[in-house]
C-alpha cells in the first residue's frame, strides 16, 4: 500500500483460519490528508486499529459459538474486525464500526481475502450523536480502555445505541479502566459477569477478562 507497509497473516479461530491484511508493525504511518489527525489519532495511535491484539482474538473465539441467531450486533472500535468477520461467516447480523480512516478499507479487502459477503460498516466516534445507526441487541468490542476518557465516551456511546434488552461483550486484557466502565453499565441496569479468555496466549487466558454486562427487557 502507498505509504505504509503491510503483511498477510494466518489466525485460527473457531476451527477456521482467517487470512488478515494487517500493518507491518506499529511503525507505520500516513495521514496525508489529515483526516486522522481530524479525528483526534495522533501518530502514536494511528497504527493501533491496524495490529492483531491477542486479547482480540479471545473475543472472536467466544464470538465463534455464542448464541446469536436473530440479534442485530455492532462491533464498536472494530480495528481490524476480526470478530465481525467471524460472525459473518456464521451468518450474522453484524455491522462493524471505528473512527479510523482506513478501518473501513481494511475490512473491505480482508473480508474478500476470506470469501465472505460485505461485512457493514459505519464510521461512528463514540463522542458523537448518530442517530442513523440505530440500536442493537449485542454490542461487542475488544481491547478499547487504553485511555483515561474512553470508559465514559464507551458508557455514553452504548447507551445511545442499546436496546431496552441488550448484552454487551467486552474483552479486555486487564487495564485499570474496565471498573470505570462497569459502574456506568450497572448505572444503566446492566448485570456483569466475567468469562476466562480461552485463547489469546498465557498472559491474556490468566488476566484477560471477557466482561459480559446483560440488561433484561424493562430495565
């Protein structure tokens, strides 16, 4: 690709292999027309969207048997939509979304490195009204409490777009944040409960968390 640099890589989840067009490394870089730096991603976090997170991966490979038949899910802060692609070839629902720039190319090309129809996508910043997106029954996201403000913009964002009855899927590898997070969900009527990661290396399968926050009907 035209000002960064980008390798193919092989992921194994639920019994299936993934083809994934990520960035070569967190070196990369390129904004030439400043729409990242527009959308508040410095050059430090540019690259972020473009990696494979391990912790990423346990959510896939909890995505790749939980009940999903008849929910309208969102992938929020997609990166490289791992788990959208996953339920897509489950014939899902799914609609991705991210405030990157380049999120939605790269879900584009690495949906047709696997041979699955389009995957939706919509650019959607958490901080940001957006009426248009809708409500969903199943909100999932991976790896995103990296930042002090993103339990909040998080909070807010899946308040706006939950239905009455939801479950939100967040995995996470151990940062500080997610306590932040789950005192607003259980604010908004939310029950929590925490599954073992069952994949993602020795580190993320002993401290990563997949927090699993369900709202029932009339909350």
């Amino acid at each position: 690709m035209s000002g960064y640099n980008t390798r193919i890589v092989t992921v194994h989840i639920g019994g299936e292999d993934y083809r994934l067009r990520i960035l070569a490394d967190r070196q990369q870089f390129h904004d030439p027309d400043g729409a990242a730096e527009r959308a508040g991603i410095s050059s430090a976090t540019w690259p972020i969207f473009g990696m494979i997170w391990p912790v990423g991966l346990a959510l896939a490979e909890e995505l790749s048997r939980f009940p999903v038949d008849g929910l309208r899910i969102l992938e929020m802060g997609c990166g490289m939509a791992i788990s959208s692609l996953v339920l897509q070839r489950r014939g899902a629902d799914v609609t991705a979304s991210d405030n990157h720039p380049l999120a939605e190319e790269f879900l584009r090309h690495n949906t047709g490195l696997n041979g699955l129809p389009p995957v939706a996508y919509r650019h959607a910043p958490w901080g940001e009204p957006n009426e248009s997106l809708g409500r969903f029954d199943l909100l999932i996201a991976s790896d995103v409490l990296y930042e002090p403000d993103h339990a909040v913009l998080l909070a807010g964002f899946i308040e706006r777009h939950a239905q009455p009855q939801c479950t939100v899927l967040i995995a996470d590898p151990g940062r500080g944040y997610r306590g932040q997070l789950g005192k607003r969900l259980e604010a908004q009527g939310y029950a929590r409960t925490e599954l073992r990661c069952r994949t993602g290396g020795p580190e993320i399968e002993a401290k990563g968390r997949i927090l699993q926050f369900t709202r029932p009907a009339g909350e």
